[in-house]
C-alpha cells in the first residue's frame, strides 16, 4: 500500500472467525487535507 493505512488480524471467537482492522497511521488533519486537495483538483479539470 502506500503506507498511510495499517492492517491487523482480529480472531472474532468461535464462530465470528477472522477479520481485519484498518486504522489510518497519519495525523488526521494531514488526510483531511489531501483529501480536500483531490476533490479540489478533481473538480477544476
């Protein structure tokens, strides 16, 4: 990936089995902010 999400392996007990969590590994402004730049970009081409 590009490195700003990390993936961990969750054993939900007897029955619920295996799952993922994702959390973000960045300031949450940081994100914020280039997301805001791509819909800026995505919207003046």
């Amino acid at each position: 990936m590009l490195g700003f999400v990390i993936k961990s392996e969750e054993n939900r007990g007897k029955g619920g089995g295996r799952g993922y969590v994702w959390e973000v590994d960045m300031e949450l402004d940081t994100v914020l902010d280039v997301r805001e730049e791509i819909e800026a970009d995505h919207h003046s081409a």
